[in-house]
C-alpha cells in the first residue's frame, strides 16, 4: 500500500465510501470490512493521524480475530501495522 500524499484524501473519501457501501451489505462483521479498516488506518498513518489508525486496526483487529482466528495472515498483517503506529509514536512497549 502506497501512493504520494496528496492522494491520502483521495483515498480516505474512496475507502469511507466502499466500507458504508460493505457494511450495508455484507454487515458489519465480515472480513471484507475489516479489510477496508485496516487500509482507512494506513491512510490515517500516511496522513500522520496516528489516534485514529489505531483506532481503524483494533476494530479490523477484533473482525479479523474473531472470524479468522489467531493464526491467519491478514490478522498478522493488521498487527504489523497496529506496531509500526506504536513504534512511530515512540510507544516501544506496546
């Protein structure tokens, strides 16, 4: 996931739109809108939001780990990013 920064509101304002559309759909608890979370995150990261990254990884955190379970790759992928947040903020025992 990347792209220049003038494109994070662009991105943000695509991924809202798609992840209102998924949770009307599909509800909210599918792994589809937890995926649409953990990228909001990495566009708030990009825009330097990190309160509110963390915020978008522990809901697609929650989703993941309770349809996916412990031992699965987006799971992993979403606790990568929850760490690169913490460790950008300084928040090494996290």
């Amino acid at each position: 996931f990347h792209m220049p920064k003038a494109d994070t509101d662009s991105a943000m304002r695509l991924y809202k739109e798609a992840l209102t559309i998924r949770q009307a759909i599909l509800g909210n608890e599918h792994c589809d809108c937890a995926t649409t979370l953990n990228n909001i995150g990495r566009v708030f990261y990009m825009k330097g939001e990190y309160n509110e990254a963390m915020q978008c990884y522990r809901e697609s955190l929650r989703i993941r780990h309770t349809l996916l379970g412990d031992d699965h790759l987006d799971v992993a992928a979403t606790i990568y990013n929850a760490g690169q947040t913490h460790h950008q903020c300084g928040e090494l025992d996290e």
